[in-house]
C-alpha cells in the first residue's frame, strides 16, 4: 500500500530531493552542534547539524543561524527533517529554546502525516536534543545547572526491551509520557518498538508492562495530552491495484516523484518489466556509469517506490 501525504509533505520532500535553493538535505562543515537519531540497518536513520551566531558573553543566547540534516528515510522522514529546519530557521531559536519543539509541531507542520509515519518526525525532534547536548558541552554550557532535562544522554542506557531495534526500557518510558502513547500500536507507530518480530509485545518486561508501569492509576486519557494529528486517509482502506493500475501507479511515481531528480544530474530511469511487486529497471543517461548507481536504485528508487504505491515493491537492476 503506498501513503497519503498532504500536499505540503511531497512539496518539501520533492524540492529536497531536487536541491532547490533555501533546501536544507546536506550537512554543515564544522558544526557548532551535531546529532544523530536511528539506525542504518532499520532502515531510518538521521544526521542533525546547526551553526550559530555566537554570543560575545553568554553562549546560552546564541541564535541557530543554519540547519541541515542527513537521513536514510522515506519520503515523511525527508519532509519532517526539512519542516524541522524552516521551524528553527524561521523561528530564530536559540539552542535552548530549540528543545521546545517537539513532534507534535512537525506533524502540524506538514498538516498531518499518516500514523505509521509518526515515528519520523520522532527521529527530527531526538536528533535536535542530541544536537544541543553536543552544542553544550562544546559551549561549556551546564545544562542541568540550567534545570535543562536532557534525559542522560551521555547514559540513557538500559534494559533492551525492543532488540530489534536496540530499543531500551527508559527510552521507551519516556516516549510513552512525551507522546501520550497508550496502546502498543501507537507505540510502534511512534517509535518503531515491537514493530520486528512483536516479541517484545507481551512478554515479562515488555511493551504492555510498560504501559500499565507508567499509566498505572490514571485515565485512559490525559487531560491536556492529544495525540498529533494523522491524515485524514491514514485509516482508509486501500483497495488492491489491478497488474495494469500497478503499472500505471509506478510509472506516475517515477514521472513525479524519481524522474525530475535523475534529470538534474543529466540521467533517467527505465521500466524494464513489472512481475508482481518486483520492478526490473536499470539507469540511463549520466547515472547509467555512476559508482553508486545500484545504491541509487536502492535507496532513492526503492524507497519511493515502496512509500507511494505497495511497501512490498522490490527494484531489481537490470
């Protein structure tokens, strides 16, 4: 099944692909603060970096200037870290003040995004505090002197509850509070916990234990607490595509989505053949003898392919 954004995420996420100017996909040459969120091998993983406008005398009055970041993500992971950027630019925020935002103003942001994507805009708002702790400490700024709680993140370490994704019991905890998470879909929506093998669902330990240690004794929804908004198709059926609307789906993906990206760099991309979710394609034009073509066809063609049209696509290189 492929995702339904709203018109604002596949705006940012096609002109970060594209490079256009006042774009934020990239990384800051000698940062004042860097921080990274995820994993490589689940699939989403995120490099945050900001410069700043130095303080003469007070470090804790800097202003974020810059941002950019680098991500292994999809389509909403690439559109949050871009929202995530024009927030702090637009809002001329300190480091400090930076904390203040959280997944919440990101998904508002891109006027929703469909629940199993929440987990993105997770990755931007943990990638930033991890970016200001290492601000901090190259500012000699004391941030628990400033009541500042950054959670230990030099030692947020744990229990492994979730091993699929080295996910441990104080991390999870936290998450659950932040994000008012009450159920272990939501869970595993927000912060891909349980979401491998469910091993971790039910067991001594596990995610349902560790919603009933932290909501013990309270309502079933906290006054104030709202979960953040998803879009309004996030729910709806999506009805199984006919070999020739399959056909017809990847095709206007790659016209929308791939293709305009390709062109820039002088190169295109061919459908060879469609077997079932297994697309056989290979590069032409410029990116045809590039070094890192497969990778390309991997992580740029693959990825978009599998978030628009069926998360069961395969790329095979021909």
């Amino acid at each position: 099944m492929g995702w339904e954004y709203s018109e604002k995420t596949k705006q940012l996420f096609m002109d970060a692909v594209q490079g256009k100017p006042g774009t934020h996909l990239g990384e800051i040459e000698n940062p004042d603060g860097m921080g990274e969120h995820g994993s490589i091998a689940c699939g989403d993983a995120m490099r945050f970096t900001f410069r700043v406008k130095r303080d003469p005398t007070d470090p804790t009055r800097d202003i974020i200037t810059e941002a950019k970041y680098l991500t292994f993500g999809c389509t909403s992971a690439i559109a949050s870290s871009e929202a995530l950027c024009e927030i702090i630019e637009n809002g001329h925020y300190t480091p400090l003040t930076a904390l203040k935002i959280q997944n919440r103003d990101i998904v508002e942001y891109l006027n929703g995004l469909p629940e199993q994507k929440i987990h993105c805009s997770v990755m931007g708002a943990d990638a930033l505090e991890a970016a200001v702790f290492n601000w901090a400490q190259r500012r000699g700024v004391d941030l628990k002197k400033l009541g500042v709680d950054m959670h230990d993140q030099e030692t947020e370490e744990g229990r492994i509850v979730c091993k699929c994704f080295s996910l441990t019991e104080p991390y999870i905890k936290r998450k659950i509070r932040e994000l008012n998470l009450r159920t272990i879909p939501q869970i595993t929506n927000a912060i891909k916990a349980g979401g491998g093998c469910s091993s971790c669902h039910h067991v001594p330990g596990g995610l349902q234990d560790l919603l009933d240690q932290v909501w013990e004794g309270q309502p079933a929804v906290t006054p104030g607490l709202v979960p953040p908004p998803i879009s309004p198709a996030a729910s709806a059926e999506v009805p199984e595509f006919s070999p020739f609307q399959f056909a017809k789906k990847v095709e206007k993906v790659l016209d929308e989505y791939i293709r305009p990206s390709l062109r820039m760099d002088g190169g295109d991309v061919e459908i060879l053949d469609i077997k079932g979710t297994l697309v056989y394609c290979n590069l032409k034009g410029a990116c045809s003898g590039c070094i890192g073509a497969s990778q390309t066809l991997k992580m740029m063609v693959e990825r978009i392919l599998k978030d628009q049209v069926d998360e069961r696509i395969r790329v095979v290189e021909v």
